[in-house]
C-alpha cells in the first residue's frame, strides 16, 4: 500500500475591489477587495517516491522531471510553481506530484495563486509542517510574485485558503481577512440569481495588469481605483442586509471602473455578451480577474435566470453552475496499492 496526500484549494470569483491590491496603489493608498470562493478546484495529487527526483504531471502543461538532490531548481518558465515549493520546503526525498484544475488556465479565477495554494497544502501535509491559513497564504503570495515575479494582487492566494466570502484589507500595516458572515439563507438566494458564463477566452492576466500598473503611475486610473475600492465596501454591506438587487447594480458599477483601468479590460465580445446579459434579466455583470476573457458573473432578477443562461449560451458564451464554496484549502491522506 502506497500513502498519497491529495489536496484541494477553491477558485474564486472576484465581487468588486480587485485591481486595488496590486502594488503600487495597494501600498500606496490602499486596497479593499470583495470576494467569494466558489466549488471549482484546483488539485494536487503528492506521491512519495524512493529516490530524489520530482516528477509532474499537469493535463496543461505537460510532464517535468527534475532531481531534487542537486541544489534549488532553477525558476525558468517550466513547472515554476512547484520548483518555488520545493525550493522553499528544501525538499530532498523524490515525489511525484499530478496537478489540475476545473477551469483552463487565464480564466479569470484566480488559477495560478489556487493552484500554488494547493501545492504548499499537499506539500505542507507531506512534510508535517504547522503552518497556519495566514502564514500559508503569506507564503503563496511571496512565492508567486516576489520570488518567481508574476505579476498579480494579493486576493488570489488569501481567497483559496480561507474559503467563502471574504473582505481583503490592504493598508501600510499589513493585510487583514474579513469574513463577510453573510446569513445563509440570503447565499442561498444569491445563489439562485447568479449566473456564470465562460466566454470561450483565455487571458493573460500579467500583461493586463501590467498595463494597469503602468497607467496608475502615470496618474490615469487613480480615481478609478478609488471608486472599486468604494464599492467592494458596499457591495458588503448590501449583501450582509439581504439586498441582492442593489449588490447587483454595484456589480455593474464596479465593472464600469474597472474598465478605466486599463484598455485591455474589455474587448467587443465581452461589451458585446455584457449589453445581450443586461437586455434579458441581467442587473449586473463583470469579468472576474484581470479582465480580457475568462469568466463572466452576473446578478439577474430570479425568474430571469433561466432566460439569461439560455441567452448567453445561445451566443456562445459556455455557462457552468458554480455553487459557493464556504470552505478554503483542504488536504487528506489516502493509501492506494
């Protein structure tokens, strides 16, 4: 019998307020983001092996073998993610690690920063490590941005450890969680009137952000992060006092903003999707993540839902059932022959 560490981290959907915790403006000003983590996945299966090499298996990426007794892996575009874990850990003694995820990846989710959250959780496991939900999610974050250097905000990696609806606050001391504590039976409701389409694109969320970033230091969309920032407070506030509709209104608010962010935000065939989404039952609407594809969400009015769906999917868009998912990353032990 062989003994595998299975772990599972949840992708998220981005409310109102991303954009604001990218650096330089979240560090500078400030950031407020409104979030909640919904039942799409990303996993990691880790087997011990008896020798020292790394052996990964991705569904998008391919095959990677590396030994592991040969000093730090080198970060060079090829399986980085998992090289910066087991970089970090030191790990010596060989695995190997299969890793996939529900959604393609440049989905607008949050996959890179889930998948590398559902890594350390396996590896973490594996290795015995005590390591609380902030230190795990300070870890993701440190990883992925700073020592690999992808470019991206700080919600992703905190959303996929702690699960469900979720405030991030960002100021000059530090990032604090805020469990929205949204009453059940108004989730449920939530649940009833939303819809999620995927728009048939992929993103790449680093060149996004990266023209974002370039337009906050030359003063362009300051204000515009500002009034996210504003909203995702709202939006909190709204969905904490049961009123959907006007969570929904914020919703396309929030996107209205967020398109000044930068110009690649949107395209035609998201304005396009948006305005059939808003014609037929939708009060709202945004891309989740950077923008320039990926997922769509959207608030209808209850007996609009099926409409919409219908209409979205008749145009093209791939419309997936999500429910929210409550809890964070989770990580189990499993013996197979």
């Amino acid at each position: 019998m062989v003994e595998i560490i299975r772990s599972r981290a949840p992708l998220r959907i981005g409310l109102a307020g991303g954009g604001t915790d990218v650096d330089p403006y979240a560090s500078e000003k400030g950031g407020y983001v409104f979030n909640t983590t919904i039942n799409k996945y990303a996993y990691s299966t880790l087997t011990p092996r008896k020798d020292h090499n790394m052996n990964v298996t991705s569904m998008y990426y391919g095959r990677y073998r590396a030994p592991l007794d040969d000093g730090p892996l080198p970060l060079d575009g090829n399986m980085d993610l998992i090289k910066a874990v087991a970089n970090y850990f030191e790990v010596k003694d060989g695995f190997d690690l299969s890793i996939r995820s529900d959604v393609p990846a440049g989905s607008g989710l949050g996959g890179s920063s889930t998948m590398i959250v559902s890594m350390i959780g396996a590896m973490v496991n594996w290795l015995d490590v005590d390591m609380s939900k902030m230190e795990m999610a300070g870890l993701a974050y440190h990883l992925e941005r700073e020592v690999i250097g992808l470019k991206g905000g700080k919600q992703d990696q905190y959303a996929a450890v702690f699960g469900g609806f979720n405030s991030i606050k960002i100021d000059k001391n530090g990032l604090a969680i805020l469990p929205a504590r949204i009453p059940q039976d108004i989730i449920n409701e939530l649940q009833c009137r939303s819809v999620v389409c995927f728009t048939g694109m992929t993103h790449d969320s680093a060149s996004i952000i990266g023209t974002q970033i370039k337009s906050y230091k030359e003063g362009k969309n300051d204000e515009a992060l500002d009034k996210a920032k504003e909203i995702a407070i709202r939006m909190r506030t709204a969905l904490r006092h049961g009123d959907i509709d006007e969570a929904g209104r914020l919703l396309g608010e929030s996107w209205e903003f967020k398109k000044k962010f930068s110009d690649k935000v949107s395209n035609s065939e998201i304005d396009n999707l948006y305005d059939l989404a808003m014609r037929n039952g939708a009060i709202g609407g945004k891309v989740s993540g950077a923008g320039g594809g990926g997922f769509m969400y959207f608030i209808t009015k209850y007996d609009k839902k099926p409409q919409l769906s219908k209409i979205l999917q008749d145009a093209g868009a791939q419309v997936t059932d999500i429910q929210f998912e409550p809890e964070g990353v989770i990580s189990w032990r499993s013996r197979h022959d």
